[in-house]
C-alpha cells in the first residue's frame, strides 16, 4: 500500500513538472540587447531637404533595442542613435491581455500586450480629439532565439502602412 501511494506521489510530482516546464516554454523570452539589421527588415523611407531644397536620402540612425523581461512584464528600451545625437524612449507591456491606458503625447493611449502561443502581440491605440490611430505589432523570435522580429501595422484615417523590423541579439 505505501509503495502504491509513492508511486502515485512520484507520478504527479513528474506531471507536475512536466507541466510547469511546457508553462514556462510558452512564453519566447525578449530578453537581452538587440541591433537594427537593416538588410533584413522593410522601413520606411525617409527624406529629408538637402542643399538647394533638393530631396536627399536621409542617414539611417543606428537602433537598439533593450528588453528587461520577468514574466508577463516586459520593459523595453528603444535607443536611436544618429550622429552624435541619441535618444530613448521605453514602453512598459504588461502582456496578460489587458488594456493599459495612460496619458500619452498629446492624446490618450490604450496598450493591450499579449502572449499568442510563441509571439508577442501589442496593440497600440491612441486617441486625439476624434482622431484614432492604432498600431499591432507581432514580435517572434527564430528558433535559435537569435533573432528578433516585429511585424507591425500602422492604421490611420490615410491609410494601413507594413513595417518589418529584424534585430540581431547582440
């Protein structure tokens, strides 16, 4: 009888188990120091007025991305760099699938971050007056958890706008 309800205490403790590791293995871990690769991802171009008042290529800034992540909560700070000019900004995701409103620059904003099987859904709406726009983005990691990429959508009253950022972990 004792040897019964041991193996049956071993076999859940094993389940268990089991069954915290596939929960942990859910979530992709950001985690860590990631680079812009250009070459890989699909920007937008930018233009600036150059001698004469004739279009010219603006430069590219340099773009990082560091991610803290303990669970469902994610900080990243996003650095571009141009020049000797640099500039942060970091969002806070909270990804149980809740809105985050907050005040944002001139506006309000909505943040609602989830956890979709093996990505990281973020959506983004902001709201000035009677004017909407929103943002999704869908951040995945390729299975060797080097690379970062974030497929996002821009919608506003000119329209829907694909942008595709790949960061390289550094």
């Amino acid at each position: 009888m004792k040897r019964r309800h041991r193996m049956i205490g071993t076999m859940t403790l094993l389940l268990l188990a089991v069954g915290v590791v596939a929960a942990a293995q859910a979530e992709p871990q950001f985690a860590g120091a990631w680079v812009l690769d250009r070459s890989q991802s699909q920007l937008p171009a930018h233009e600036h007025k150059g001698a004469g008042g004739h279009a010219a290529q603006a430069q590219p800034a340099a773009v990082t991305l560091v991610v803290a992540q303990e669970g469902a909560m994610l900080k990243v700070t996003r650095t571009r760099t141009l020049g000797t000019q640099e500039r942060s900004i970091t969002d806070t995701y909270v990804a149980d699938g809740t809105d985050q409103p907050h005040r944002g620059y001139r506006g309000n904003v909505v943040t609602r971050a989830a956890f979709e099987g093996d990505r990281l859904v973020v959506t983004r709406t902001h709201t000035k007056g009677e004017r909407t726009r929103s943002q999704q983005s869908t951040w995945t990691l390729s299975p060797d958890g080097k690379v970062l990429t974030i497929d996002t959508t821009l919608h506003s009253p000119r329209g829907d706008r694909a942008i595709k950022t790949v960061y390289l972990r550094s």
